[in-house]
C-alpha cells in the first residue's frame, strides 16, 4: 500500500508558537521607535542656553537682563565687531584655541565659565585648576565690587589657582571659584561653577545679584550659545570608539576570547575514528513511512512525494518486467504498454510526467500508480 500526503486543517495555535518569537521582536522594536521618536521630539535641555527654560537653562538670566536693558545677542559663532560689548561664554571647550585668542585679542569684557587648562592658556591667563568642589556656601573676601555686592553665593564646580596679575574671589579651601583680571580696555573674569547661572538656582543666596553684575557691564551681551556634546572644536584631537573604553575592559575581551577558543578546541577534539553503532530499537518501516510523509505534508512538498512515488513505481515495474534497474525510460514505458495494453503516452504522463499541483492530484496519481502496478503484475 502506499503512503500519501494529504492538506492538514490549519492550526492556529501551532502557526502562532511558530511565529510567536518574531511577533514580539517586531511590537518591542516599533514600541522602542515610538519612544525614541517622543524622546527626539522632546524639548530640548541646552546647558546656561539664553532660550531655555528647563531647570539647565538660562532663560531667567536673560530675561532680567533684558530688563535692566542689556541687549542680549545670542550668537552660534564669535562675531568679528565686539567693541563696547560683554561676551559671555558658557561653554569655552567648544571654541577653538583661535576663537579664543580672538576674543583675549578683542576689546570686549569676557565672562568665561569652567574653562580648563586648555582655554586658560588660549585665553593667556596666569591660573591652574586647582581641583573640583562640592557645592557649598562661599564669601567674596576680596576687592572685586560686582563679588561684593552680591556678597555669599552657592557655588559648585572647579576652583583654581592665580598669580599675582589676577584678582582671586570665593575661596573654597582648593583655591578660588572666581577670578578677575583687568588689562588695558578690558576685563576677564572666570567663574568655575555653571550650576549658579541656571534657571534651578539663580535665586540660591547671591547668585543672580553677581551675574547680573558681570553680564551688565555693556548695554550689549553677547551670548555664545552652548554646542551639543558631540560638536567638539576642529582642533581638538578626536577620540574614537576604542579609545573611551577603559584598558581593563579590552584585557578582559581579550581573556575571554582565549577561554572560548580554548573552550572550542577542548569540544571539537577526535579521539581516534568514528564508530558504528547500532541503533539502540528497532524502527517499523511503517513509521518511517509516516514520519516522511508527514515532513512532506507539513513542507506541502508534492513534487518530492511524487517523485518519490514514481520512482518507487518504475523500480518495481523494472523488476517485474526484467527490464534491470538501470533500464531508460523508454524502454520501461514501451514494455509496461505492449504488458498492459494501454497507450505509451498515457503510461509516460503516468510514469514521468509532470507534479502534481495540489494535494486532490497527488492522491490520485498515487492511486494511478497503485493500479498500474497491479494490472502490469496481473498480466503475465
């Protein structure tokens, strides 16, 4: 008897085990767009940025003073004309060392905040960083007039170090959170904290009283606008990928590559040829049977049965006529004609013809079959 694969009704839980996996990859990758497409969509928090107000911005800083009737010009470059002006630069490191010395070249007063070793001598000032400092309560202690009126600050940020040319304001025990220098026709001051000309703490103690008195000293301010973190200057050396990750953790992937690939060769090992074995049951060819049709069916893969069927068919004909198992096609259809007494092209459509399209046809070709073998056999 022979065996035929036939359509299964569709199971829907069995389609959705399958399919289940990619499913659910699918929903969390479109959930994670829609959340970084909120997040982008989010309004930005630009550090001391004039037009922010979230709690990093400076958008009350500008406002008052614009009310004691400073022009504040925010500018994403440093203009060429600065005469009879304020600069304030909230964000030295993202300047060249060119703009820098541009602007110690300038007429204009610059207020500069937390520049590091960097912008100190771009800027060609005789200071050092003296180390950070926790957020603390400090005293003016010295001859500056905008440190005295506004008298104690909070202040948060890196302290630093002065030679003699430069007036030192708000000790905080490291050194002084702020430095004054006055030269001919200009003044630079630093202020190592950024945290006292934000939104969030401009009202702390005697914060927005010292801005405001350095930032006012012009009718006109310009505010260099703050850079993203990935806008680093031109030239700046760039570091790459590699280069931020810590040494310790490279040494750690190279360990571990070693392990694996010992690991690797430890598994793939051969000791000595393959051996044969016998299969520990004995399996019914009725199951085997089954079990190849039922991959079939579920692979919908028709032409296989059927040449899996014709082929089986044609080997047993071949016996049953002594026509040999190498016996050409032909030969096989002309002997199973003049046995049987049907036409050659009916038996060749029948033998080597084309597959099947559904499961309907396949079952009949396996019933054609059936039948042609027993009528051949029938007729000696």
């Amino acid at each position: 008897m022979t065996t035929a694969a036939i359509e299964a009704p569709l199971d829907v839980r069995a389609v959705w085990r399958r399919w289940r996996f990619p499913i659910v990859v699918l929903v969390l990758a479109f959930v994670a767009a829609i959340a970084l497409a909120a997040v982008e969509n989010a309004p930005p928090q630009r550090p001391l940025d004039p037009r922010d107000a979230s709690p990093v911005g400076a958008r009350a800083l500008a406002e008052l003073l614009g009310q004691r009737g400073v022009s504040v010009a925010p500018s994403a470059s440093v203009p060429t004309s600065l005469t009879n002006t304020t600069v304030f630069v909230p964000d030295p490191q993202s300047l060249t060392v060119a703009e820098l010395a541009g602007l110690n070249a300038s007429d204009a007063d610059l207020v500069v905040v937390s520049p590091l070793a960097r912008e100190l001598d771009a800027l060609g000032l005789d200071a050092r960083i003296a180390g950070q400092v926790a957020e603390r309560t400090v005293t003016p202690s010295c001859s500056l007039a905008a440190a005295n009126v506004a008298g104690d600050i909070r202040f948060a940020g890196i302290a630093y170090d002065a030679g003699t040319s430069m007036t030192s304001c708000y000790s905080t025990g490291r050194g002084a959170g702020l430095l004054a220098m006055r030269s001919v026709g200009q003044s630079v001051v630093v202020v190592g904290s950024a945290r006292l000309w934000t939104n969030a703490r401009l009202g702390d103690n005697g914060d927005a009283a010292l801005a405001l008195s350095l930032l006012s000293t012009h009718p006109r301010l310009v505010w260099l606008l703050p850079k993203p973190p990935t806008a680093s200057p031109s030239d700046r050396d760039h570091k790459g990928l590699f280069s931020l990750l810590p040494s310790r953790l490279l040494w750690a992937l190279l360990q571990l590559l070693i392990v694996v690939l010992v690991v690797a060769a430890w598994r793939a090992r051969r000791f000595g040829p393959v051996v044969g074995e016998a299969l520990p049951v004995v399996v019914p060819a009725a199951e085997t049977v089954r079990g190849r049709a039922r991959l079939m069916r579920a692979a919908r893969a028709r032409d296989t049965a059927a040449a899996e069927l014709r082929t089986a068919a044609v080997r047993r004909l071949g016996d049953a006529l002594a026509l040999g198992p190498d016996a050409p096609p032909p030969a096989v259809v002309a002997a199973v004609a003049e046995r049987t007494g049907r036409r050659a092209d009916e038996i060749d459509s029948l033998l080597f013809g084309a597959d099947p399209h559904d499961d309907t046809e396949l079952v009949s070709l396996a019933a054609a079959l059936d039948h042609l073998e027993s009528t051949t056999k029938g007729r000696r």
